[in-house]
C-alpha cells in the first residue's frame, strides 16, 4: 500500500522538483483535480517524471507507470486494453507528455492510439522545447527562438499539431493554455467525458522560465499573451471537423508583446519577426475560417 | 489492522511524500490584508498548490472576511500569485529582509 | 489430446490460444505474420476471449503488452528479425518489470544485407536484454515449451520473461503433425494469471519504473540475476510437470549419443534433427559422435551441458549467428566460457552454419564432424559450407 508521508490537498504533491514558476506544475494539478483518483497515469521520461518520483518515492497519489519516451500513448493504449478485459472500464486512463515525447518521437504510437480508437485521454503540455534535457529544440519550438539546438533560432516553422490530432477525427482535442485556468479545466472535464467513446487529447500551452528566459513571476501572463497575440489559440475539435473557438481574441496585440520579454528571441530579425507575424495571421485567419465552416455545417444538420 | 510484509522486485515507488522545495526560496509572498479581497486568484494559478484563501461566512454578503494562507514549507517563491494579483496585494519581499 | 497439422506459427498460436492470453499485441513480420493474423482470427470469432489490439509497430506491441500485463493480464506478443530489433528498448522494460511476458520469436536474420530467411541473429542481439531464451527443434516443441514457459516465467521465484525461438520458414512454415491439448488439460497446467508483482491496481496504488538512484540500481539488477538463478531449476520442474500432464518430455538440454561420443557438436533449434540424422549416419559406420542441444540458451545450462561432456571427446559449436570481433559465434563463446568456469580444459572448435536462410546442409555437419574426429583445431571460427569467391561476390569495372 503506498505510504502517505505528506497529506496533501489534491493528487499531487506540494513539493515537487519542478522549476519555480513551472506551466506544467499548475497544469497537472488542474488535470488531476478533474480525472480524480479513479485514473491510472502514464509519463514518460520528460519533465512530467518529475511527478513519477525518484527511489521510493512519488509525488503522485494514483497508481502510475513511466513508459518511455515514445510510446506514453502505447503504454496508455495497453493499460487500458488490460482493464477493459477485466471489466474495469470506468478507470480513466491519461497519458501525460511533453511536446517532444509527442510531436517528435511520440508522434507514431500517438497516432495509432488514436486511429485505433483507445479510450484514453492524452495531454501533451507543450513547452516548446526538450526542456528537461536542457533547452534542445523541437517540433514545436516555434520560428526564432533560441534553443541549444537552435543557437541562432529556429529557422522554420512550428508542427501544427493539432491538426494532424484533429485528422484523426476523435471524438475531442482541444488546445487549453495554463493561463487560462476555468476554460482548460472545462476542457479536461469534456476531454475525460469523451473517452467514454474514444480518444481525447489536450494540448496545453505549459511556459517554462528556464527554458524560455522570463522571470518565473511571468508564466501566467506570458501565457495570456500568447493568446491575445494569437500565438497561441485555444480551440475545440470535436469529431475531428467541428471547430469551436473558445478565446476569441478580438482586439489583437503584435506578437512582439509577447516575444521580448522571452530571453529565447532576444536575436530574432526584423525578417523573421515579419515572418512570425505573417504566419500567426495565416493560422488565425484560417482557425476563424473553419470555425465557420463547421458552423455552417451544423446549421444545415 | 493486521499486515504483512510483503516484497516486490523491479522499480516503484511506494511513499508518497513532498520535497522541502521552501529551502529553494530567495523571495517571499507578503499579503497586504487591506487589499485584499479574497477572490482566490493566486490559489488558482499556484503552481505547488500552497495558497489557501479562507473565507469566513459574515451578515455582510458583499464584504469577504477572512485570511490568506500559504504554506511556506513548499513555496518556491516564483512570484506568480503577486503577479496575477488583480488588487496588487501580494508583494514578493526578499528572504533575508522576511 | 488431438493430433493435428500444424506449422510452427499456428502451433505458437494454439499455445497462445490455450494459455488464454487476454490481450494480445502483435505486428506482422515476415516470417511471423501468421501468428498475428491467427491470433486475430481467434479473438474475432471467440475462440479466444481477449482484446486484440492491432499496433502500428512492434515497438507499441511490446509496450501494449507491458501496459496491459501490468494491470494483472497475461499477454501475447510474437516477432522476428527487425521486429525484435524495433522492440529493443521494451524488451528491458519487460524484464526489468519483471512481467513474464512469453513470446515467440520467428528466427529471421537482421539486415544488413536483407534477408527474410532464417538465422540467429535476432534473438541473440536480445540474449542480454533479461529474457530467458528457449529453442524449439520442431513444431511439437514451439507448442510444448510455449506452456513450459508460462509456467517457468509465471513462478513467483522467477518472473523473468521469455522468447519461444523457432527457426523461421524451417519450423514457422512446416506443416507437422502436433499433439494439441485439450483446454482443460492446459487449465490444470496453467492457472489464471495474476499480478504477483509489479502492478497497476486502483486499489492499492504504486508509481510504477520511475527513476532509480544508483544506491539501489544494482540491487535492483541483482534481483534479475537472482530470477535468473532460480529460473533453472523452475523449468526444469516445469518440464517435469509438463511430462506428468502431457506424456512428452523436455529438458533444457538434450543430449543425443554423447555418452561414449569422441566428438560432439552443439546446436540450438531445428537444425538439430540434421545434426542426429548425421550422428545417426556416422554411428552406423561405428565413428562415435554425439549431438548436444542446447533448449534453455537463457538461463544457460552451464553444469548440465559440461556433464554431458564425456572427458576427452572433441567438441565444436554450430553457431547460426556470429558475434562480431568476438573469437567465435555466441553460443560458442558460452560453451567455452562454461567449461572454463567448470574448471576443464577443453579446446572449443567454432564453426558458423547456415546464414541468412541457408540450409545446414549435411556437407556442413559432416565437415565439422571430420574435423574434430581428425583432432584439427583452428582456434578462429569456421565458416562452412561459403562459396570460395565470398570476398570477390561483386565486382565491377572503373576508369582508371
């Protein structure tokens, strides 16, 4: 039986070795409030292991597994095929990892689960980088910023993530943003809803002080700016074609706003800028589009 | 209850417990109570989960009583709850002046 | 009991059938594709009650399998060749979990070169990752030591994963006749899985494979050592009990004519019937040879097979594998590291066979034969029964 050192208000533990100031820390506190104890967790090697423990040792109150740094979604998948069979449908099963663990190395287990239809739910917290390796660049580091694989920032485009969840046409995916708590905890409860029927994923805006260069004190804001910059848009997926807007950001700020205070632009060129700007332009423009469309679509319905 | 020992072989984690990440803190929250008017933002956006706003039941519904709490054992002082403070009433003070 | 046609595949997924796995995880490979397609079948008419999860690679069909086993199901999983190689990383996972996890594994060589035809390779590339290895010689054997094997690996003593090697397209494509049991016959041998160790359980909860500090890593691994050392005499009680309920005997290795043998060649997996037929051929003509084969290469037999030694017979490994820059093949550097640590001094002839789909062909068997009974030692590895232009297969003309 796991020994209750520290009581606790919630699932997680106060005291985890994450970073001062740390997005994923306010993220998975959220999550795990929603999910409840009825959920077995699977992470893998990233800056989620950091709740996994060290020794005898954990910083979570449910029963876990830390798979790997490519197959959360497999081991989830297995997880699950094994309650099912034993008539233990009702627990939840919720894999939990970084960008890297899912839009690189990640991405292949990823889309078989969710293909094949596994009823788990998937978070991909995203800080933009392999952070907990030390600031190497991935998929989703977005255009100019600096990482350690990056050292004069990076020269393309971000992976649209998303969007290649949403081709999968699961029952939901949403992208939520850890400074915009009410909506990404509304989120996990339609996301933990959903996995009654299939997959449901979460790609969470988690920013990282160490990582990005920003007084810790910043992460909510900088994640509010994210959005009112378009930087980062929070949306719904459902069935893989309606489209739901949930943060409509009307009176729109340049992304500059958000990009200088983070040290990981500092040497971002007017060229590149123009191109970040033209590119969240492209993005938002084409969101409002299809949110449109799938309007349309449910109006003829 | 009666209990045996039992043994497992391989990797886990049995106890569950919490680092002392307050040793980490180099700034500290300080509550201004005057301003404070208890909406519960700062709990809300703690990463470690250590703020705790008690609010006491009073005749008045529109004026909040009560206090705000953190445990100063896990906070990390990374200042967010100053940060999102609507009313300004949290000031992160140097550790050596607390 | 029935006697029915069977391949090596389907014998594999008979036994898998009658083991009752309850979720199963397999990628096709060739020469192991029927299993994953059989098993497939099984769970959609019902003739298994199990989820079959169709994986996108056999990287996700082992960690299916260890997700699910975790939660107290026995699993089924089966590769070959660069299926096993893609699985790598899962099979220590499996192992140091201690989930006993049985697989098949259908012999296929690695690239490169490409090859869909059978060598060693691939298992051997996995000997260290903490899985016991078992070699069928026929099909019989693919069904026999698959129930053997839950039964060793299951034991609370031992929980240490195994591979049920048969040679692919020799044994994974051969029709045998196969001694099939009965369902209630394999109940009796194998009781219903239960999670002994390691679990994921709502009820009683556990952070399962987080980071370990390296005050405990080597216990930890000495722990799997000790699986190991307990494993050998489990199976050999699991092979017993198996020949109580099923009238067949096993063992984790079979000496065939050693007693009185001046020459002796080991083998593994079905190249080991050649090998008897040889010995059989030789005895005829009254020169004394012998065949060992080694069943159980993980846990390594290592005082059995020395016994089985007569002092003073000459002895060569047919290894269908090579370890490269080592002096000899892997079983051959096993062989010789036992009698070593068996305190004899026997010089261990190393011989390569039957590469890339090759048959082991008599000329093969017979010039290992001829030259331990003519008491020639080369103490580099024999290559036998190669083309004499092996270096010179290409060539092409260039300007000068």
């Amino acid at each position: 039986m796991l020994t209750i050192k520290d009581p606790t208000k919630g699932l997680v533990a106060h005291g985890v070795s994450t970073c001062a100031g740390c997005g994923l820390e306010l993220a998975i506190r959220v999550i795990l409030d929603v999910m409840g104890e009825n959920t077995i967790i699977v992470i893998p090697p990233s800056c989620s292991a950091l709740f996994s423990g060290f020794g005898n040792e954990t910083t979570l109150r449910i029963p876990g597994v830390q798979g790997n740094l490519e197959n959360t979604a497999a081991i989830a998948a297995g997880v699950r095929a094994g309650l099912e069979y034993q008539g233990k449908g009702d627990i939840n099963v919720l894999g939990l990892a970084g960008d890297g663990g899912t839009a690189d190395i990640g991405l292949q287990s990823l889309s078989g689960a969710l293909e094949r239809g596994d009823k788990i739910l998937y978070v991909c917290y995203d800080n933009e980088a392999y952070m907990n390796t030390g600031i190497q660049g991935s998929s989703s580091t977005p255009m100019g910023a600096w990482t350690t694989t990056t050292p004069y920032g990076k020269p393309v485009k971000r992976k649209n993530l998303m969007q290649i969840v949403g081709a999968h046409g699961i029952p939901y995916a949403a992208s939520a943003s850890i400074g915009y708590i009410d909506d990404l905890r509304k989120k996990v409860v339609k996301a933990k809803a959903a996995i009654a029927e299939g997959p449901a994923f979460l790609h969470i805006h988690a920013p990282c002080p160490t990582g990005w260069g920003y007084d810790p004190a910043l992460t909510v804001e900088l994640a509010k700016l994210a959005v009112s910059t378009r930087c980062w848009n929070l949306f719904e997926l459902v069935d893989g074609s309606k489209v739901n807007i949930t943060k409509k950001v009307n009176k729109v700020k340049p992304a500059e706003e958000y990009l200088t205070p983070q040290k990981r632009f500092t040497g971002i060129d007017a060229t590149t800028l123009a191109m970040v700007q033209t590119q969240i332009d492209k993005d938002y423009a084409r969101l409002e589009l299809l949110a449109g469309l799938s309007c349309e679509t449910d109006s003829a319905a | 209850m009666a209990e045996k020992v039992k043994t497992i072989y391989g990797p886990c984690a049995l106890v569950y417990c919490s680092t002392k990440t307050g040793t980490w803190r180099i700034v500290r929250p300080q509550i201004d109570g005057e301003k404070c008017v208890l909406c519960g933002i700062c709990e809300k956006y703690c990463p470690t989960g250590v703020v705790n706003t008690i609010k006491m039941k009073t005749e008045d519904k529109k004026k909040a009583e009560g206090r705000v709490e953190i445990d100063m054992t896990y906070c990390k002082g990374c200042g967010i709850c100053a940060n999102v403070c609507p009313h300004d009433s949290i000031t992160m003070i140097d550790e050596r002046e607390a | 009991m029935k006697k029915v046609m069977l391949e090596g595949n389907f014998a594999a997924a008979e036994a898998m059938r009658l083991a009752r796995i309850g979720v199963v995880s397999a990628y096709p490979i060739t020469p192991q594709s029927p299993i994953a397609e059989v098993l497939s079948e099984y769970t959609g008419d019902g003739r298994l009650d199990a989820k079959y999860i169709r994986v996108e690679s056999e990287h996700t069909a082992m960690s299916v399998a260890i997700g699910a086993q975790l939660t107290g199901v026995r699993t089924g999983t089966a590769t070959s060749s660069v299926g096993l190689a893609l699985m790598f990383e899962m099979l220590g996972v499996a192992a140091g979990l201690r989930l006993p996890i049985v697989m098949p594994v259908v012999n296929r060589a690695l690239v490169s070169p490409w090859s869909l035809w059978c060598d060693h390779q691939d298992s051997m590339a996995a000997r260290d990752t903490g899985w016991m290895q078992l070699y069928a010689e026929d099909c019989q054997d693919v069904l026999d030591l698959c129930l053997i094997a839950y039964r060793a690996a299951e034991n609370g003593d031992v929980l240490v994963p195994t591979m049920v090697c048969m040679d692919g397209f020799f044994l994974s494509h051969m029709s045998q006749a196969v001694y099939v049991p009965s369902q209630q016959d394999v109940d009796d041998f194998l009781p219903p899985y239960q999670a002994k160790n390691l679990k994921l359980d709502i009820a009683d909860p556990m952070f399962v494979n987080n980071l370990i500090p390296p005050t405990e890593f080597m216990e930890m691994r000495y722990q799997q050592h000790t699986g190991f050392s307990n494993a050998l005499p489990v199976l050999n009680t699991a092979m017993k009990e198996f020949e109580t309920q099923f009238g067949r005997s096993h063992s984790p290795i079979e000496p065939y004519c050693c007693d009185d043998a001046e020459a002796i060649l080991i083998s593994l997996g079905s190249m080991s019937g050649s090998v008897k037929e040889m010995v059989d051929q030789y005895r005829a003509q009254g020169k004394k040879v012998g065949n060992l084969k080694i069943v159980s290469f993980r846990p390594f037999p290592e005082e059995d097979l020395v016994a089985a030694i007569p002092r003073g017979a000459r002895v060569g490994v047919l290894d269908r594998s090579m370890s490269m820059g080592a002096p000899a093949g892997p079983v051959c550097n096993d062989v010789r590291s036992a009698i070593s640590n068996q305190g004899l001094n026997v010089r261990i002839q190393g011989f390569v066979v039957g590469l890339g789909g090759r048959d082991v062909r008599p000329v093969a068997i017979t010039s290992a034969f001829d030259r331990l009974l003519a008491g020639q030692y080369d103490k580099d590895v024999q290559w036998l029964d190669m083309s004499d232009n092996a270096m010179t297969l290409r060539q092409y003309r260039e300007a000068i």
